[in-house]
C-alpha cells in the first residue's frame, strides 16, 4: 500500500495520464497475484487417491496365507488322492479342494495349479462340485490341484464381494498361492494358474500382481477393461445372483463411482486398477481359450487381451472354438482340456526343477 501511494503522488505530479496507466499497471499486477494465489489455495495439484483395489497397492501387501490343514479326505481319483483342505485369508477361514498325486515327488516337489473357478451362486457353491472333468484333468496328469471356494462361498467364512469392484477374491486366490507353496511334496518355484471367467479375471489380476506365477490359461475369461466390463458387457443368458450378493456387488460398484466418478469422468483412477493397463508387466506365457458361441461373456474380451499382449511382444495364444459354449463344452471340451495341459507340461512341469 505505502509503494502505491509513492507512486500515485509522483505521478500526479509528472501528469494525470501517466498516474492513471501505472497504478492501471500496478493494481493488474496485484490482481494477478491474488488470483494466482487464490487458485493455489482452492485448486491444489490433483494427486490420485489410494484405492485398496489399486494394483500398485496391492503389489504393497503381504499375503501369508497359511499352512493348508485337511479337512475332509475325499475318494482318490485313478491316480491321486483329493481332500478338502482350509487356509486362512485375511483371518477368514477359506476352504477348498486339494488333488495330489500319487506316488513320490520329483526332488523339488510336484508342479501346481491354483485353480480359480467361475461365478456360481455363493449360497449355491459346494467344493466337491462343478469343473469336476477340468480338475481330474489335471490331477491325472501330475499336477498338485488347490481351487480356493473364496470368501463367502459355499462354507468360507465372511462375505461373497466379488472380484471386479473388490480385491477380496483375489487376495483370498494371493493367499492360497502362499500357502500352496509351503505344503510338503510342492515345488514353490512350480506353481501355474487356471481360470475361467470370473476366475480369468482373478487370474489376470494375480499375475500383475504376483511374480510366483510362471504360467497361466484363462477360459472364457472376463478380461475386458472396466470400460468394458461397464458399457460393452451383454449377456445373453439370465444372470440372477442373490438379493445379498447384488447388494455387496452394487455397493462396491457404486461406491467406487462416487468416489471417483465413472472411467469416462476419471479414467486416471480406473486405469490404476484395471490388469489390462498392466500387461507390459506380464513376463509368463499366457494361453487364452474361448468358445465361439459364448453368451454370457464377450469373446472380444479375449480377442482384445491377445491383441494387446501381442502388440507388446508377449508369449501369449489365442483358440476359438467355434459353436462352443461358455464352458467350452461338448466336442471342444477335449480339445481345449489337452491344449492346456500341453500348455502347463511345456512352461510348468518339463522346466528344469528349482528353477
């Protein structure tokens, strides 16, 4: 204030014009600072928020998991033995189905699968049935087989929440991981992962996730990005989960929205938690399996996961089989089993062991 004055006096002295243009100039400059410092104050530097569902958050966290305890010895299969065995997931009892060969391990222990199944109702669920074939596939053919039932499901402690607006299933699928390693007879630097729809998006989360996962193969696999799977995901085929589980399902969905807008309005934060936006990261070989006639989920989700992980030079397949349904069921059933299995044998079980 004491500098304008000065300045206005000396000024008036010289002319009125020029006292008009310079305290013009110095109120202009005093009007800019002020704005200036006015937008710092209301408009600070955008910082993305932390999201549980964040994969760089989730890189962050530990997952233990537990000794796997038996519960239940189930019938043996031709050539292994099947229980049902429990693990402990974010202090959640978590239950699941166990396969192991028969006979002595190699050296460094079996090969694995972690097995992560598909929707199917978690009031409905039980651990003995459903993918009945797909695991003695692969139990028969040397593979230690654990498919975790997640929270929620069939007897799992806890609450069914879902796998694309909650990183619950898949931690519970982080931990299982953990504690497949640790159980007598599994070699931990062995281990692949199946999945198949819902269970391929869990599949694809873990692997950007996870560097313990030396292979993978998705069926049918919900791995669109969540634009995707917000705007260009029909089915054609009635999908009626319960009352409860479409509650915790639409709240998580909604609540995401409302902290952080729609992928239109925010696509920074939804890119931060979407596997698709991941893939350079993926350094395993990836195997994508789809029926042509699939109704319940796109087969351009998988079309476009091959395209991208093609584009960035990564070892990945494509089969399409066409009339096959969402399980690939039917005539292609055989097929698609043996080209998985030959898929594991080459990057899981004919690796040099302790590798």
């Amino acid at each position: 204030m004491t500098v304008t004055l000065i300045v206005v006096m000396i000024v008036v002295i010289g002319g009125f014009a020029i006292t008009y243009l310079t305290v013009k100039t110095v109120s202009k400059q005093q009007q800019t600072l002020t704005n200036s410092s006015m937008n710092a104050q209301q408009s600070p530097t955008p910082t993305l928020p932390v999201d549980p569902l964040q994969i760089t958050q989730m890189r962050q966290h530990s997952y233990p998991g537990s000794k796997l305890t038996i519960e239940q010895t189930l019938s043996a299969g031709i050539n292994y033995h099947q229980y049902i065995a429990s693990y402990l997931s974010d202090g959640l009892k978590i239950y699941g189905l166990l396969t192991v060969p028969d006979g002595t391990p190699p050296a460094s222990g079996w090969p694995a699968i972690i097995f992560n199944h598909g929707y199917i109702p978690p009031e409905q669920y039980k651990t003995t049935e459903r993918y009945v074939a797909y695991v003695g596939g692969f139990a028969r053919s040397g593979y230690v087989v654990f498919k975790p039932d997640y929270r929620g499901n069939g007897n799992s402690q806890g609450d069914p929440e879902g796998a694309y607006y909650s990183p619950a299933y898949a931690i519970d699928v982080l931990n299982a991981l953990s504690s497949v390693k640790q159980y007598p007879g599994v070699d931990p630097n062995r281990i692949g992962m199946w999945g198949h729809s819902m269970g391929g998006n869990i599949t694809l989360r873990v692997l950007v996730v996870s560097k313990d996962i030396k292979v993978a193969v998705i069926w049918g696999g919900v791995v669109g990005s969540y634009d995707d799977l917000m705007n260009n995901w029909t089915r054609k085929v009635p999908f009626h989960p319960s009352q409860r589980e479409l509650s915790l399902r639409n709240n998580y969905r909604q609540d995401l929205i409302a902290k952080y807008g729609t992928p239109e309005q925010n696509p920074q934060f939804w890119n931060s938690v979407d596997p698709t936006y991941y893939l350079n990261d993926i350094n395993v070989p990836v195997q994508l399996d789809v029926g042509g006639a699939d109704e319940e989920v796109p087969v351009a989700f998988s079309q476009s996961l091959y395209d991208k992980l093609n584009a960035l030079n990564k070892n990945v397949q494509l089969y399409i089989y066409p009339g096959a349904d969402h399980n690939i069921s039917g005539t292609a059933f055989n097929l698609a089993m043996q080209r998985s299995i030959d898929f594991f044998n080459q990057y899981l079980k004919n690796q040099p062991e302790n590798k």
